[in-house]
C-alpha cells in the first residue's frame, strides 16, 4: 500500500478537488429540522423519518436522501445544467418527500437553528461518535450544536473552465460569501429568545475549531488556490483515525495532518485517510472538484430556490458576473473578505449598509441575468424575494417566528407561481 506524503497532498487536491471544465452545472443540497405539527417541540426519532423516506418509494428526479447526526433531513439534487434544471428536480422530491412526512403529521421547520428543541445527536455512527467526542475534548459545545440543531442550504458549482477562470471563480465565490450570509440569515432565535445574531447559525460555525471552519481564502493564504487548500488541510486538527478493518477508531489523536505524515501518528497515511480527513473540514467555500457554498442558512420552504438561482447567476453569467465582482471587491476592499465582515454579517445582516448595498446590486444583476439563463420562472421567484426583504435591509431572520410553526410540508417547495396562460411572469 503506497503512503502519503506532503507532495502527495498537493499533488491530490491540484488533481481532483481543482479539476477544470466547462461551467454550467448546478447541485443543490438542502437540509431540512423536521418537526411534529401536533407537539413542535418534541424530537422526531430519525428512524421514523428513514421509515417515511423510505415507504414513499424511488424519488422522481433522483435526490440523494441522507441524515444529518441530529435527525435533520438532507436532500442533494443530481448536479444539472443550470438553475432552472437543479430546481425543477430538488422542487419535485422534495414535494414527493413533503408529502410522505405531511401525512405522518410533520413539517419542514423553516428555520436554520432549532429554536426550541436541545440538539441531542441522534445517529449512532462511529464518525459522528468521533466529531463529538473531538468537540467535546476541546471544549467546544457549540460543535454538538452545529452537528445536532442547524440546517443549511448548500449551492454546489463548478470550478472553472481553465485555471484563471477558476481563480477568479474562487475568489468571487469567498468575496460573495458574507453577502449571502446576510441575505439569507434565518436563525436569530435559540432556546426560546433572541440571540442579537441574525446567523446565530454562521456564529455557532465561527465557534467551532477555527483549523476546519475558517475560510481558506484569508490573509494568511496562498494565492494559488489549490496550494491554499493543501495548506488548510496540513494545517487541520486531525479530528479521528478510523481503522475500518475492526471498526476501532481514535478520536482527537492530538496531531495536525502534517504532523501525522511527519511520524506522530500511530501508523502511515493513506489517501483513505487523506479523503477522510477532508471530509470533516467545514469552511464556507469547499473545493471538492466543483465549490461547495456551505454559509447560507436554511431559508423558509418557499423560498430556498433563491439562492441557489442567486449564486449561479453571479457564477456563470458573464454580465451578473462583472456586477458582482465590482460590487464585492468594493465591499471586502480588496481581494478577500477579512473576518470582521464575515462576523458583521452573521450579526447584523443587512442592517449593515455596506453588505445591504451589495446585495442589492447583487439581486438586480441575478434577476436580469436568469432568463438568459433559461430561469425566467426563478428570476421572478428572485425578484419577489429581493421586493419582500433585499430591498428593504431585511432577511428572513428579521421577521423568524419563535417558535417552529406548523406548515405543510408538501406545500410550494419554491415552485414559482404560473399565470393563466401556465408561463411563470416575469419580473415586475
């Protein structure tokens, strides 16, 4: 069995996670707190939701079906050409799931952090078992939080169609980070009171082992975004070492992954153990051969197609694209965002005027872009978001119930509404 070194590193991630080709596709992962509409808070036993999931048969457009450690409901679209494709299939399983968990009495709970319910981990997994016992040793209880009462919306997209493309890519996609942190801050609310944070979800991230949550394009970086990554996970707290063959793993082993190549760990690396150790790194851009956008929250179920049209937007049309380059080296001043503006955008959302003003300029641009894009239908969907809080320095953490009320769960999963004629309107 060949063992890897740090040159093996480099030379893994320049290969796969920074893969290069044309752009264009589109994966959404959406996560989802389920909720009894009878006793909203009560836990939902997880194997109660795999047994609904499961009855409920093959889903229609393909989504992966998954658990989170807390019970929380994950679906993960195919990757698709575009945002119209990735929402009309996301929109027909998740109506096809929603279905199932409304007759059972559940909801989707359309908030980004359990309001009212303790996190308790639910899956008895030897890496879940791990991460907790990891966070617990370090003394970091928000890292049992964000694995057992947060959800979020992930937008995956494509590296690039060459290297400068994917630089350019890649930088944009940490410029407009903090930008969607504040559009879409759903979690003001925790154990029953306001938190003074409009991400209460983003600053549970930010509190949990900075070597695997900060953002890797910072202003201790590489410029060379492949070497940046390499770097990041050298740097990183090995969080276990697994040993697949008699299920004994070790938690925390007190080594970066550096290190552990360097001799200190309890027997040579793998690319197992590479792959593995990458998994369980969480920054808000993650390179896995496309870009993972991981700092949204879980937005309201009507509206989580929103950002995901807003992203791909600004990622893959060149006009929406020129916009938001402008408009977010204007805002972060330079290159990058520092983490002051990560943080004022978990905190204050878009009552920061800065942040507010980008976003805006970001929206218009995504709203024009859409029906070149084939998106007529989401551009409108975009726009009515844009009309009922953008423009008007809100997020939907501003008007977040306290409690998780009860909804339908089948009900509108972002479906634009169609006019008479059956064509999605346009933008006002």
């Amino acid at each position: 069995m060949a063992y890897m070194t740090t040159e093996d590193v480099h030379e893994y991630i320049s290969g796969i996670c920074f893969k290069t080709g044309p752009p264009g596709k589109v994966g959404v992962e959406t996560e989802w707190l389920v909720a009894d509409s009878a006793d909203p808070t009560a836990p939902v036993p997880v194997d109660r939701l795999a047994a609904l999931v499961e009855a409920c048969g093959p889903l229609p457009a393909g989504s992966g079906v998954t658990f989170e450690p807390g019970g929380q409901l994950e679906l993960s679209s195919p990757a698709l050409p575009g945002p119209a494709r990735a929402h009309e299939a996301l929109a027909a399983d998740l109506d096809h799931v929603g279905k199932a968990l409304a007759g059972a009495g559940l909801h989707l709970v359309e908030t980004a952090l359990d309001t009212v319910r303790p996190p308790r981990r639910q899956l008895r997994t030897p890496r879940y078992a791990a991460m907790e016992r990891f966070f617990a040793r370090h003394h970091q209880p928000s890292g049992h939080t964000m694995m057992c009462g947060t959800a979020s919306l992930q937008v995956c997209l494509d590296n690039g169609a060459d290297v400068a493309d994917m630089r350019a890519r890649w930088e944009l996609g940490h410029r407009l980070g903090p930008v969607l942190v504040a559009a879409f801050a759903n979690s003001s609310f925790w154990r029953g009171r306001p938190t003074g944070w409009k991400s209460t979800r983003w600053a549970i991230w930010a509190a949990t082992d900075a070597t695997r949550t900060r953002p890797v394009l910072d202003h201790g970086s590489h410029p060379d975004p492949a070497t940046a990554w390499a770097e990041y996970a050298l740097a990183a707290r090995v969080m276990v070492i697994r040993d697949d063959s008699d299920d004994s793993w070790i938690p925390d082993p007190g080594v970066t992954l550096a290190q552990w190549i360097g001799g200190r760990g309890p027997r040579p690396v793998t690319r197992a153990d590479l792959e593995f150790h990458l998994s369980t790194l969480f920054p808000p851009v993650r390179p896995r051969g496309w870009w993972e956008l991981r700092m949204i929250d879980a937005v309201p179920v009507h509206w989580w197609p929103v950002p995901v049209a807003l992203a791909a937007a600004l990622a893959d049309d060149p006009g929406a694209r020129a916009v938001a380059e402008e408009a977010t080296e204007r805002l972060c001043r330079g290159r990058f965002p520092d983490r002051r503006l990560w943080m004022r955008s978990a905190q204050h959302g878009m009552a920061d005027p800065e942040v507010a003003r980008c976003a805006r300029d970001c929206f218009d641009a995504a709203v024009e872009a859409l029906p070149r894009m084939g998106a007529t239908a989401l551009a409108a969907l975009v726009h009515d978001y844009a009309d009922r809080y953008t423009r008007r320095g809100i997020s939907p953490a501003d008007t977040q119930p306290n409690v998780p009320a009860p909804r339908p769960a089948h009900a509108k999963h972002g479906r634009p509404a169609t006019s008479d004629s059956g064509q999605a309107g346009g933008p006002r």
